[in-house]
C-alpha cells in the first residue's frame, strides 16, 4: 500500500506540478490582498480537487459509455503524459502558463478572481492530471488501493494549496534558478512513468 501511494503520489505531484504553479499565481494575485489571495487559492484547490474526484470516480464509466478501451487510454495518456514531460524538460510547459497567466492579466488589471481560470482549469486540472489520476484508479484493485490513490491526490492538493498561499515568499526564496532546475528533474521523473503507462497498455493490448 505504501509503495502504491508513493507511486500514486509522485505521479500526481509531477503532473499537478505545485513548485510550478506557484509563480505563476503569485504573478496573477500581484495586486490582491492576503486574504483574496488565500480565498483565491483555497477556491482553486477545491474546485481541481473535485474535477479530479469526478474523473476519478467515473472516467472509466466515461470511456466504456464512448467504447474507448482502457488499454488504448493508457497508451494515449503516457503519450500525452511524455510530452508534457518534454515541455518541463525544455521548458516549454512553463513559457505556456506564463503567456496564459499574461493574457488573463492584461485582459482584467484589476482584482480578478482567477480561481476557477486558469488556476483550477487547466492550470491544476489538466488533461494531464485528469488522464493520470483515471490511469491509477483504473489500475487499482478494490476500494482499498482506489483509496489510497485518492489519499495521495489530497496530500498534493494540499500541498499545491500551501504553494499557492506561499507562492510570494517561496519565489522570493528559491529564485527563477533553482526552480527551472526542480522542473527539469520532475520532468525526467515524469518521462519514465510516463514510458511506463504506454509499455504496460500494449502488454495488455498484445
């Protein structure tokens, strides 16, 4: 069981990727108070907590109404999942959150509630977390493991939570450096689970 939510967890925190997310936040809540900030990111996180919840839940219910296999999807999903692995590596992903992350800016420079676009959708719940949280339920045996895999998509979020609500002081400590090293990391871990996901899908399929 532990081995499965470490598995589980490092998959979703790579994924959800909460050192990444903070500064962009921090760049998006620059001209709110401490407390819209908080609320912002507390809204956020129990907004992409719930679409993940649902996917989840009911995304391999979602794929047999659509007579998708479940092979097939974790053969897409790792695809999806390596790519995203690329853009961390090259940083790509990031020059992305930061030209979504301006669009929204410029477009409102007053106090925008950014809760719902772009922090929880697509920024925490992305089809990458959504593929990846519905790949590891779907390999789950039983109500025990499905739980310990939804255990494990709570500890990120709270943890993404506490990156949000800590994004300015965090960035202030790390700086630009030190974060672009963390991403690269996770996106070389990212890549070999990643690999992973489609090796197992076409054993399962051949």
């Amino acid at each position: 069981m532990w081995q499965l939510f470490l598995s589980a967890f490092v998959t979703l925190f790579v994924v959800i990727d909460p050192p990444g997310c903070a500064p962009i936040y921090a760049g998006l809540t620059a001209n709110a108070t401490a407390k819209q900030a908080f609320s912002m990111a507390l809204r956020a996180c129990l907004i992409a907590t719930g679409i993940l919840l649902v996917f989840a839940l009911f995304g391999e219910d979602l794929l047999g109404a659509l007579h998708i296999e479940l092979d097939s999807f974790r053969i897409a999903g790792g695809i999806m999942l390596f790519l995203i692995a690329l853009d961390m590596v090259f940083e790509k992903r990031t020059e992305r959150r930061e030209e979504r992350a301006e669009k929204v800016r410029t477009a409102q420079p007053q106090v925008e509630d950014v809760s719902v676009f772009p922090m929880a959708m697509p920024m925490l719940a992305g089809p990458g977390s959504i593929a990846s949280v519905m790949l590891l339920t779907a390999r789950a045996n039983g109500i025990e493991e499905t739980g310990v895999i939804l255990a494990a998509l709570g500890v990120v979020m709270v943890l993404s939570f506490v990156a949000l609500v800590a994004a300015r002081p965090l960035i202030r400590a790390l700086g630009s450096q030190v974060e672009a090293v963390i991403t690269r990391l996770l996106g070389v871990l990212l890549a070999a689970l990643a690999a992973q996901f489609v090796i197992d899908g076409i054993q399962a399929q051949f």
